[in-house]
C-alpha cells in the first residue's frame, strides 16, 4: 500500500476530489515539466531537430513499460477515439461477420465500430448487461463470441459500472475464435495491471488525461507487429523513413519509420504536451501499478461497507479503482453539483454515482462523501 502522495498535488485541503474517471489532477513534478516544456518554444534557436524524436521515443518507452511492451510498438495519439479510429481502418470485417460491443459502451469505442459495420455489411452486435448476480460481463463476453465475431472491441473496465473483464481469457477466446481484440484502455490504464504479453490485444488505445494522470489531447496506441505494416488515418512527413534529414524531406518516399510510428498524429513531437505525460507516467510507474490498484482499492472498498449501510450497491466483479454506487431510489442528476458546493466531487453516469479516487486522497475525503450522502441521499 502507498502513503497518500497529496503532497504531490495542487489540491486544496478542504477539497475531496473523488472523480479521476472524469479527470486527473495533473501532479507537480508534471505541471513543472509542462511550463519548462512550454518555455522553450520562446527559443526556438534551442529546439534541434533530434528534438523532434527523442521526446518521442522517451514517450513511447514509458509508455511501452506500462503496457508491458515494445517500444516500437507505440504510436503517439491525440485521443482515444483517434486509436480506436486507426483499429477500425485496419481491422477487417465483412459481410456476414459481427463486431461485439459491450452495452452502453463509451461512444469513443462504439462509433468507428458502428461505422465500420455500416460499411462493410457486418453486424454490429451488443453485448446486453448481464443479468446474473455478479454482473460477469467476462462470461458474457466469452458467451457472445462466436465464430461470427471478426472483432471484438471492448474496454478492460465499463466506464459506468467500473465492472471488470477478464481481458486474459478473452483475449485466448478471440485467438482460438479468429477475431482481432482492440482495446479501450482509458479507464484502467495505469490503475489496473495490464499486460500486452498477456492479454495479446491487435490495437489497444488509451486517453491520457484519465488514469495516466497526463495532460488533455495527448494518447497512447498499441499496434500489434502483425498490423504495423497497415493504414494510418493521416500522411505527414514526420511518419516517414526519411524524416530525420530535414534537407531532403521533398524526397518524397513510399517508406514508412519502423514499428508503430507511421501512425503517430501530425505533430507528434508535441514539445509542450509530451514531456507532462512522460512525468506522469514515470510516477506511475515508481508507484508502480499493482500498488495503485491495491491503494485506491482499499480505500473504495471502505466507501462501498459504508455505502452500503445507506442502501447502495456496487458490481460484485468491479475493478478496485472503480466505484459506481446505486440504489432502487433514482440518483438525481444534479447530485454532482449539490455535492459540488459542499467541495466534494464525484460523477452521475447511468444510474450510479461514481466515486473513482486516487492515491492523493485521505480516508477523510471518502467520509465527507458519506456524511453528505447521508444527508442529501437520505
Ligand atoms: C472509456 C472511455 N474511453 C475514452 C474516453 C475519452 O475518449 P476521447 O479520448 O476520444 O475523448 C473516455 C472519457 O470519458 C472514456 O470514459
């Protein structure tokens, strides 16, 4: 278990931040490496062009050891949907196929599928939310994958219920079926162990700006080896073979660099942006990950006792980090802002309130929730 790192953020004492699923709080040490990052473009005469790919490469190595993969196998990204939109232009699918989706799935990962199907005359088929006791969505899925299923495009935790898929036994399933796996790992990443070695995804894409702890409009994307020779959404020259000799750049070339890098985003090199999610990430990984989990996982699971005492339940099956309470009584939708005024943030999706801290909060952040459940939900 850590020790509450507040110390490292910016977050006033009397403010009980529980709603990293929203957003995270950008720590110091990032917030510093941002505004350094930000100063240098004042001298551009500083900026080299090896400068263009050293931070890149350092982004993607970071990156690669959170994912428990090689570095060439990371593209840099401005989103999620951005990702998810690169694995829909390469993964096949045809007539008479189908893509699973996991009902009430985040639209980042169900419209490029939805598109995808519309086009290629496939089915796009949904997986309803399961109705046994535990909430299994991992038997549901192994249930829903028939030989049918040309890709299976889901998350590692639904972003509503904070329900968790076994993503190792489905990826073995999708291997022995014949169905590709694209990931949306924006609401794990970085709080859930997660191996690629393991779960062997084709495309696995996340957001920063969640469970990264990174800055907005700067993501990940994982490409399998066997898809690297593929489409990227965009043609610039920086994806190029030749992009490293600025003279010659207009000697145009049908190659690509290596690895996953022909379908890293236009400016890329993102001098100001890049540098914070390398910070973040670092700290992730020194936390490390399996720590995190268990950290913030103690600390949901004294909320949900306490909860429950109230009436609420929460997903037998849900990721530690994740806590989406609900009851038979309707969640008013301006809860959050009710809450809002007492300095206690948290979010209403579906019908649960969700409660998603991190290691900056204190015991004391969850009861002031509780005491104002008590009094508002009562
Ligand atoms: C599951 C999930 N995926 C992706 C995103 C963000 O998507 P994008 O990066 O396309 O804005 C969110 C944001 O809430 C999310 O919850």
């Amino acid at each position: 278990m850590l020790p509450c790192q507040r110390h490292l953020f910016d977050i006033p004492n009397d403010v009980a931040y529980l709603n990293c699923a929203y957003m995270s709080p950008l720590m110091k040490p990032a917030l510093e490496a941002g505004t350094a990052a930000l100063a240098r473009k004042a001298h551009p005469w500083e900026i080299t062009p090896d400068n263009f790919f050293t931070r890149s490469d350092e982004f993607r190595t970071t990156a690669a050891q959170l994912l428990d993969c090689s570095a060439d196998c990371i593209a840099i990204v401005p989103s999620a949907s951005y990702g998810i939109a690169t694995a829909a232009r390469n993964l096949p699918a045809k007539k008479g196929q189908s893509i699973l989706v996991l009902a009430e799935q985040f639209p980042s990962n169900y419209y490029p599928w939805q598109r995808l199907a519309e086009e290629a005359g496939a089915a796009l088929k949904v997986v309803a939310w399961p109705k046994d006791e535990d909430h299994d969505w991992t038997t549901a899925v192994l249930n829903s994958l028939t030989p049918d299923v040309a890709i299976a495009a889901l998350p590692h935790v639904h972003w509503i219920s904070g329900g968790k898929l076994d993503l190792v036994r489905i990826g073995e399933a999708c291997r022995k079926m014949g169905a590709a796996l694209a990931l949306d790992l924006t609401q794990s990443l970085g709080a859930l162990p997660f191996s690629v070695r393991d779960v062997q995804p084709d495309f696995a894409a996340a957001a920063s700006y969640k469970w990264l702890l990174g800055p907005y409009s700067v993501g990940l994307l994982y490409v399998a080896p066997k898809w690297q020779g593929g489409i990227p959404l965009e043609e610039n020259w920086i994806q190029r073979a030749n992009a490293r000799d600025f003279a010659s750049l207009i000697l145009y070339t049908g190659n690509y660099d290596v690895g996953a890098r022909r379908f890293d985003m236009g400016e890329r090199s993102n001098f100001t942006l890049l540098p914070v999610a390398v910070r973040a990430m670092k700290q992730l990984l020194e936390w490390e990950v399996a720590q995190i989990s268990e950290t913030v996982g103690a600390l949901n699971r004294q909320l949900a006792n306490a909860a429950a005492d109230m009436g609420f339940s929460a997903e037998p099956l849900r990721a530690p980090h994740y806590l989406a309470l609900r009851r038979k009584e309707a969640i008013p939708k301006e809860l959050p802002e009710v809450l809002a005024k007492e300095r206690v943030f948290v979010s209403v999706r579906g019908s649960s309130i969700r409660v998603t801290p991190h290691v900056y909060n204190r015991a004391e952040d969850g009861e002031r929730l509780m005491a104002c459940l008590r009094r508002i939900a009562a």
